[in-house]
C-alpha cells in the first residue's frame, strides 16, 4: 500500500531547536529532500540537524524542503508552521 505524501516547506526557521524537538518525536520518517534528489530520515540525524543550522551564527534555518507521510505527524508540523508564520505548504 502507497502512502499519501505531504510536501513541506519552512521557511525562517528561529528556533532550529523546538523545531528538530518535534521531528524527533515524529512517528513516521519525516524526509529531508537533498538536492541530489535523494531523501534522508531528518528524525533524531544529527548530521543533518547540524549541517541544516551551521551557516547561520544564530542556528536559524532559512529554507527547509521535507516529505512526511503521517497524518498526525503532519497536523503537528503545520501547527509548527501557523505557531511561526514562517514556512509554507506546497
């Protein structure tokens, strides 16, 4: 069986912190999409975390592109979204 796919942008992410808190408690992968095409699981991979918050000195992070495919998982990223005012669905 074929799960839906949510497509996700944030934009101006302020707080990278509360933001990586609710994908690591995300019950399904939540997908990073690479420019290469591929996608990586952003929960609880800090090697992303970091690399997605390293050009900013405050850890701000000014554009992210995921994929998600529960729906719990989703109402809790768009409630993030709302709560922020600074990302956006595609």
């Amino acid at each position: 069986m074929i799960k839906d796919v949510t497509d996700l942008t944030f934009f101006n992410i302020q707080d990278s912190q509360c933001f990586f808190d609710l994908i690591n408690n995300c019950v399904e992968p939540v997908t990073l999409r690479l420019q290469t095409g591929q996608t990586k699981d952003l929960r609880s991979n800090s090697l992303l975390q970091n690399f997605l918050t390293w050009m900013d000195i405050y850890g701000d992070i000014s554009e992210v592109k995921l994929q998600c495919t529960n729906a719990q998982d989703v109402e809790y990223l768009i409630q993030f979204m709302i709560e922020n005012r600074g990302a956006k669905t595609d």
